[in-house]
C-alpha cells in the first residue's frame, strides 16, 4: 500500500500568543488496543481484520514469520482491531510472535489498514536546501539513502518542500513543476522513487499562495489531489500561508485542511496527510496522521528545548508549553501524531551530544523522524545518530505511545515511554545543565521492582537492576534505555 505526504516548510510570522490555547480536552478517539502479538516482516499481514470501529476488535491471528532485523520489521504486526480512523479496544493475542520489530515480539501495534501506523521516517530538502531544491539534487539524495542505508533502517520517503511549483498554473489550471530546476516533472522523481524501493513526498498550502509565493491549492484541492494522485506522490504536507480574509480562524481551517483530507481519498490513492499549521488544534487527528505543534525548528539547542517543552511538556512543568496537563502525549496513537518538525541532526548548528538528545526525544516522543541534512555528505558521527536502530526501534514501536517526563525536575529530567512487550518502556536520562550530572530513574515509577536494560547509544546490555538506575550524563546530553521490568 503507498502513502501520499505532502511536505512544506510552514515558514510564517504566525502570532502564536493569539492562537488559542486548547487547554484540557479529549483525547482524539479511541486508542488502538492490543491486536495481536507482535510483528512480522514489512510486507507481512499478520491478524484478519477487526469488527467496525468504536467494537471490539477481532481477534489477531497468527503472527507472521519473523521479518528481518531492520526497524521496519514488524510495523504489520498483530491482528486489526476495528476500523482505520477510530480502532476499537484490541482483540486477543495472535497465536505466533512476530520477528523482532520495533519494540520486539509483545502485543500491541496497529492495523495493517492503517495509514502511517507508525510516524513516518523520511528527509526533507527545506532545512537545508530551501528554495534552492532541484531534481539533481532529489535524486542524488535517494540514491545516497539507497548506498548509504538510510533506506534499510526504515527512511522511506523523499519529500520535496516548497518551491518545486512554477511560478503559475499550466492552461488547465493544474500545478506544474518548476522548469528550470525540475526539467523532468515531478512523476519522473516518483517513478525514480518506486523503483528504488522509496516514496515521494511534495509540498503544497491551503492559501492562495505557499508561503514563498507558489500556487497554493485554495480552490483547487479536488484538481491539486487528482494531480498528485496521476504523478504517483506518497506524501503530501499541507501548509497554511496566504489564507484569504476571513478564513484565519480555526473553524475555517478545519474546513480546508478537511476538504484536501476528503480530496486525497477521493483520488483513490492512500494519502498520508501531514497538516502543516504549526499549532494544534483537538480537530486535527481526525483529519490528518500527523500535524505540526510547532513553528519551523532552527538549528540551534534553544530552540530545540522550546520544541520539546511545546510538543512534549505541560504548562505545570514548563513556562514556554502551550497545553495544559498532560500536555499532547494522549493525542498520539497508531495513525496519529504530534509532529515538532524534522530533524536538524548533521547540519552544524549543534554538538554531537546535542544532536543524540534531539534524536533521542524524538524518538520517545513517537515523533516522525524526517532527517533535514545533506545526506549525500553527512560524516559517520551524524551517520551514526540518524541509523541508530536501537533508539529508531522506541519511535517505530507499534503501540504508537508519545513519551512524557515523569521526574519532579525540568533540569536533569527522566522522561519515558510504553512500549509493545510486557512492562516494557523507553527511558531517556536528559541533561538540560551546563555540567554533567546523575541522573536516576526509580523503577517504581515505572511499575516495577527490578528490571533488565539495555544502554541504547552504547548498545550494551546492562543486566539485571534493582530498584532504580543512575547514570552520569553529559552536559546536553542524554542516556537510553530499553527497559523490562520484572
């Protein structure tokens, strides 16, 4: 099955202090619960098919045989359990383990119907190619994710960001690339895609304009979807520049990002919906599988800090958070998630240290992981953070959970994550300090006594602990676990 994304680079002198709030409210729809046991080989369908949502799930059949070792290994895991927008309460336990997925063999994990069940991994040009994006450089960037690996571990989709678009519409009022930079077209770059076992991803807003003065797609979503649908796109990111009067508001937004969600089906191509309106509002996972809760990210650790207390924080513990407790974490399921904005991981602005935790809390807060760097040159420090299996396993794990902080301090913070697997979590020990310091994690905190764990930047197994774990940290730097406890 192929996803379409739309991807954009959501740039805007939004005033965020007028956006409302959105303090409290439900969470968006019932979770995905457990439906089998855990995965098998990406292409593999374990389970039959849940009863419609809202019901019980069926019950998970017969798990597949186990996939290959890569993080995308089990992301069909477990039998479905209702419908692909609202799952019911998960049926019971296949009779098989999968192989070793995301999170390992354990229960949980989504429908296979399910349109980005887990976050989706990819790259984007705009953080570091911006409007100077070009077919060369698209295609020597899926080549490299080919030769490179990034593919292998789990980076599927290229996505292009604003500025592919020509200056104006053709003679039938459809989109078309840019002739210059995209001689070809964009159904070539999809095609180049496909046979190398990538997806396609591109750009375009609810505006009349992008936000750097392209076409947008107000007025044309049904003709725009078609378009992208006939050129085999898999990715589409939606972003909100240039509204006309009068739709600022966000009932006028729901309106339009819902019309281009209701546009995409319509083409008959699965579309993966990314809603690009850099804030959050409770409509949006009912419309899109993912949606920025955050203006553009920037190169640098402030900014990086402000992103993780906006995506991942609540105003009890964090002065510069926007929801109240317990923040965004509940509004993450299968097919459904915060998005802080892609990754800086490799482009300079940052130290190693920094760049793992940024990684890193990424991945426990099941955010997607779309790298922004050249990867075409990226050296083996940054190689090794963006292929780092162990921590890309916690992010693609099929529960689907967004990690919180669970410690008193916002400084020398412990967060953590449920994970597919009986008492299973992700840890992340994150120093905020300009000095290394220990920092503890009380395994009663996490329900249990006694736990074995694995260090998953120095993929080492710790053994068996008791009660709690303390580790020295470096300063801006964090220490991951994988965690079972007894």
């Amino acid at each position: 099955m192929i996803s379409l994304l739309l991807a954009g680079a959501c740039t805007s002198d939004f005033a965020y202090d007028q956006w409302p709030s959105n303090q409290g409210g439900g969470t968006a729809g019932a979770l995905v619960g457990e439906s089998g046991d855990g995965g098998a080989g990406p292409d593999d369908r374990a389970g039959r098919g849940g009863e419609p949502p809202g019901s019980k799930g069926g019950t998970g059949g017969k798990g597949g045989t186990a996939g290959n070792t890569s993080p995308h290994a089990g992301r069909a895991g477990g039998g479905e359990a209702g419908g692909n927008v609202v799952a019911g309460e998960g049926g019971a336990a296949g009779d098989s383990l999968g192989g070793e997925g995301p999170g390992g063999a354990g229960t949980g994990g989504a429908p296979p119907s399910i349109l980005a069940a887990v976050p989706p991994m990819g790259w984007n040009s705009w953080n570091r190619f911006g409007g100077s994006v070009s077919e060369g450089v698209v295609r020597s960037t899926m080549d490299a994710m080919v030769s490179k690996g990034l593919r292998d571990v789990g980076y599927e989709y290229v996505n292009i960001d604003d500025t592919w678009q020509a200056s104006s519409r053709d003679a039938e009022g459809k989109l078309r690339a840019d002739p210059v930079r995209f001689p070809n077209g964009i159904e070539a770059l999809a095609d180049y895609a496909h046979e190398r076992g990538l997806k396609l991803g591109i750009y375009s807003d609810r505006g009349t304009q992008t936000c750097s003065g392209r076409p947008g797609s107000y007025g044309s979503e049904e003709l725009d979807a078609a378009t992208f649908a006939e050129w085999g796109v898999d990715y589409l990111k939606y972003d909100n520049c240039h509204v006309p009067p009068g739709r600022e508001g966000d009932e006028a937004m729901r309106e339009d990002y819902t019309k281009m969600r209701d546009a995409l089906v319509a083409s008959g191509r699965p579309v993966v919906f990314s809603i690009c309106a850099w804030w959050f509002s409770p409509w949006m996972p009912d419309v899109g599988q993912l949606w920025r809760t955050t203006g553009d990210i920037k190169d640098t650790w402030a900014d990086v800090l402000a992103i993780v207390d906006r995506n991942g924080g609540d105003t009890s513990r964090y002065a510069d958070a926007s929801y109240g407790p317990p923040g965004l974490a509940p509004y993450a399921s299968p097919g459904h998630f915060n998005d802080p904005d892609m990754l800086e991981v490799g482009n300079g602005g940052m130290t190693d240290a920094e760049y793992r935790s940024h990684f890193s809390l990424w991945a426990i807060m099941a955010a997607p992981l779309i790298a922004g760097n050249d990867v075409r040159i990226m050296d083996s420090a940054t190689a090794d953070i963006l292929m780092n299996e162990d921590v890309i396993r916690v992010d693609q794990d099929p529960l689907g959970k967004q990690g919180r902080p669970i410690s008193a301090s916002t400084t020398l913070e412990v967060w953590a994550k449920q994970l597919a697997g009986d008492k299973t979590h992700a840890v992340v020990l994150f120093n905020r300090t300009a000095s290394s310091a220990d920092i503890t994690v009380d395994f009663a905190e996490l329900g249990f006594a006694a736990a074995t764990a694995r260090d998953l930047w120095s993929h080492e197994e710790l053994g068996r602990l008791e009660g709690s774990y303390t580790a020295t940290v470096p300063t801006h730097g964090v220490v991951m676990l994988r965690v079972v406890g007894e």
